[in-house]
C-alpha cells in the first residue's frame, strides 16, 4: 500500500496532464475525475483516514476538490466540503476512460486484500484498468461519465 500510494504521488503528472487537458475539452472525454488523500483531525495525533475527493483542480502546490466519502472519524470535514491538501497527502487518483476507470494502485491493492480470487484488475502499462459494469455491488459504477 506505501508503494502505491509513493507511486501515484510520482505519477501525479501524468494525471494532472490528462485532466487537465480533457477539462479543456468542449466535450469532456473523461468521468469519474478523483484523487485519495489522507485527512486528519488537527486535534487527534492517533490517525485518520484515506477519502476520495472529486472536482479536481491543482495549482502546483496544493490539490483541491470536494470530498466525495463520508467521514467514519474525522470529524473536522464532511462529505460535499470543498477540501485541500498538499501533494504529500495524495494517496491514489482515478479516472475513467471508456467505461474503464484508471488508478494507479491504491484501489486494485484493496481489492486483491477484499477478493482475492475475485480481482477484475489487468495490468496496463504500470497503471490498472477496471472494467467498469462486472461487479454490480461494486462502488466504482458511481463513477461512470
């Protein structure tokens, strides 16, 4: 999971060029437009927790979106909260192209601990491809364009 996570803060480029390339489309080509991070309570120094954020924008030094999980212990934002965080605190990123939502890791390392005789990830070019529609229980079909 560290792994993953070191590798879509690195990655994040590759990311931020594709969204922000479609989000100067006419017709965006992309859907389900959304970064992890982690968030915290400033008060409580045990944890928090790794949410999804969507309405991504990036300004060179701090990522900004609308946090799209419901909390389960931190307390001090709230689903629907315009949210911002530094690049340090980015977890995982998502978007999906054609029906396919593209991640870099965080997601299909949950998975394989969640089914592991189950996962429907391939392998693409170091990122993964979720073939959106072949799980009906699965979270991801919110994500559709």
């Amino acid at each position: 999971m560290v792994a993953a996570m070191q590798t879509a803060r690195d990655r994040f480029p590759e990311f931020w060029s594709e969204i922000s390339t479609d989000y100067k489309r006419v017709i965006p080509a992309l859907g389900g437009l959304m970064v992890k991070a982690y968030f915290h309570d400033p008060e409580d120094s045990e944890g928090g927790e790794h949410m999804w954020a969507s309405e991504v924008e990036y300004d060179g030094a701090t990522i900004t979106g609308v946090l799209t999980d419901r909390p389960g212990h931190v307390h001090s934002v709230r689903s629907g909260d315009r949210v911002s965080f530094p690049l340090e605190h980015l977890s995982d990123w998502l978007y999906v192209d054609e029906d396919k939502a593209i991640d870099i890791g965080s997601v299909r390392a949950c998975d394989q601990m969640r089914r592991p005789r189950r996962s429907i990830w391939k392998k693409v070019s170091n990122a993964s491809v979720f073939r959106m529609g072949q799980d009906s229980s699965s979270r991801w079909d919110k994500t559709r364009g």
